[in-house]
C-alpha cells in the first residue's frame, strides 16, 4: 500500500514539475533574450522609424527614448498615407530597406501589410508585459490587418462630430445625436476635413451611412452643403471665426488646441463617447515592423518599448489619446470607450474606398 503511495506521489511530483519547469525556463529565457536583443541593438546604434506628424508624439519619443536608451539613436521620419508605401516599394525595387518601424495610421499600415512590407509582430513581443492579449482587448480587436498579425493599434479613442455649445444646444445634440447634422438650420454651417480623401473626414463615413442611412448620408452631402477643406487648422479656424458650427474631423482638443491655447474663449463639446455618435479609432497610432530591417535588434527593443505599461501611460497623458491598454487609465474620459458598445472601427472597414467614391459622385471635386 505505501509502495502504491509513494508511486502516486512520485508520479504527482514528476508531472507538477514537468509543468512549472516550462514557466521558469520561459522566465529565464525572455529576460536572456531581451539581454541579448538590447546588446544587439546598442552595437547597431540606431532604429529609423517611420511616424505620423503628431508633434507631441514625436517630442516625447525622441526625449523618452534618449533617456531610456542613451546609446542608441532614435531616427524619426514624419510620414503621409499610401504614398509613403509607394516609395518604400520604389525603395526595394532598387535593393534599399531602409526603414525598421511604422508608426502611423492603419489605413496606411494595412495597404503596406497587404504589399508584405511587414514581418508578424507577435513574434517580436519579448516583455510578458506586453503579451497578453487581455491588455489589448484581445488580438482579433487590437490587430487592424485582416489576418490579425502585422498592424496593432495601441490607441482606444471614440471619435465624433463636435460643436459649438454657444450656438449649437446642447439639450439639441442629446435628443437627435447625429440627425442634428441633417438641421436645415445649419446648412452650409458644418465644416468637415474633406471624406472624399483617406484621412480623418472619411472615417465618419462608416458611421453615418449606418446611423443615417445612405439617404441621410447623401442629404447631408449634398443638401447640407457642408464645407470641405483638406487640412486640420482650417477646422479649428472655422469653427473660432464663426463660419461653423459643427465640425467633423479628428477629436475636438486636438483639432482646438493650438487657438484654445492662444486664449481664445470658445465652448467647444463633442458629441460624446456613445456609439450611436462616434466611432472607435487608433488614430495615427498603428505600430508594424519592416520585413528586411536595416536594425532588427534595435527594431524589437523599440515595439517592446513602445507597448509597456509606463510608455504607454506617459504618451497618452503626453498626447490626450487613451492608451487601448486596459490597465492604463483614459487620459481623456470624454473620448473613452463604453465597455461593450457595438462600434463602429472605421480605421478596419472595407468598405471605406466605397463609401468614399460615392460621396465622389455626389459631390465631385
């Protein structure tokens, strides 16, 4: 009988070890190799990195990055849409990889996913920080790309029309939401970052077509009569001088901020964060890595980096973009997600390049 025990137990013992060995050897094994892949990166000396315009971004990499790795330089180029792929692919063509990351919009890094410019990301995640896929609200959420594996978003906002409280009412806005804009009232008063472009106007596009409907979309298009304009100040100046009232871009703050920081008094409020009004973005905030990369260890330090709790913390209060980290807190309340909502993620919908064409034809340029 105590024979058969000792059995079972040493059986128990052989298989508890066999399953806590694997955990400790993973443990031991990410931190040699993230040892390794730093020591790599500092004898490369660089990471060339492809990013949006955003200022406040790009001031907080370069100064975060120099702080944190002091020995190895952080080049960043500040990149715009497809035509930037289009010269990467030129690039190749002539035998030059000369880029290691892409951090900018989706749209962007799907097109150059789909023209496999990328490597799988996931095998790049060293950090256990980083690679739960609960942190992100899952893969299939966090990964813009059809196949779920080259483009992550590392932003959570809820973007939606905003207006001017002063003119516009607000009691308005919460009964109708978005049918306000189809008020003949304010014909010719909205003012809309054009959507026959990919950027950010059409990506109220997706919304609007299934809240309004194609008829509402089109009323809106083309007897609305709203003012299209092909870049961020000529939003935030509308709207300041009076010529708008409402505005459909990027988010209120941002598009304001630069005339709200100059003293000047204007009650401006979005929509709000519900899905019925707004959509959910990364704004221009994808992350990917070039296949091929001139500086692959260095490339890796920086997705590891870049995806950590306190960077992630520290750039969203930086930027007033909330992180799509679910530990990190919203940086902008008014713009946070609704645990649960059934949005719409315009930066994903395939059906974008249609709905733009459409609103081609009614309104051509």
């Amino acid at each position: 009988m105590r024979s058969a025990l000792k059995i079972v137990v040493s059986i128990a013992l052989v298989q508890l070890i066999g399953a806590v060995a694997p955990v400790y050897a993973q443990t031991s094994d990410w931190k040699t190799q993230w040892a390794e892949t730093l020591a790599a990166a500092k004898k490369e000396g660089e990471v060339i990195v492809a990013t949006s315009p955003n200022q406040l971004r790009r001031d907080f990499l370069l100064k975060s990055w120099a702080k944190d790795f002091p020995d190895i330089k952080l080049s960043l180029t500040s990149v715009r849409g497809g035509n930037f792929m289009a010269r990467v692919a030129t690039e190749r063509e002539a035998g030059k990889y000369l880029w290691d990351v892409f951090q900018s919009g989706p749209s962007s890094g799907i097109q150059a996913a789909e023209m496999g410019l990328f490597d799988p990301l996931r095998p790049q995640f060293l950090l256990p920080e980083i690679s739960d896929p609960a942190l992100w609200g899952g893969w299939d959420n966090a990964f813009y790309d059809e196949e779920r594996k080259y483009v992550i978003g590392t932003i959570g906002d809820v973007v939606s029309p905003y207006f001017n409280a002063g003119k516009v009412k607000q009691s308005d806005i919460d009964a109708q939401g978005l049918k306000v804009l189809l008020d003949p009232q304010y014909k010719g008063k909205i003012i809309w970052y054009d959507p026959r472009l990919d950027g950010a106007g059409s990506l109220f596009l997706p919304l609007l077509d299934r809240e309004l409907g194609r008829d509402g979309l089109k009323r809106l298009v083309v007897d609305q009569d709203p003012i299209f304009v092909d870049n961020l100040h000529a939003v935030g100046e509308a709207m300041v001088r009076g010529k708008a009232l409402i505005g459909l871009s990027g988010k209120a703050g941002a598009d304001m901020k630069e005339f709200l920081e100059a003293g000047i008094k204007l009650d401006v409020r979005s929509f709000g964060a519900g899905p019925k009004v707004g959509f959910r973005a990364t704004a221009a905030s994808a992350l990917a890595i070039f296949n091929k990369s001139p500086h692959p260890a260095a490339s890796k330090v920086f997705i590891n980096w870049y995806m950590t709790k306190p960077i992630s913390e520290a750039l969203s209060k930086a930027t007033e973009f909330n992180s799509r980290r679910a530990d990190v807190a919203p940086a902008d309340p008014t713009s946070a997600p609704t645990p649960g909502g059934d949005y719409i993620e315009s930066q994903r919908f395939t059906k974008l390049p249609e709905l733009r064409a459409e609103v081609k034809k009614w309104r051509p340029q």
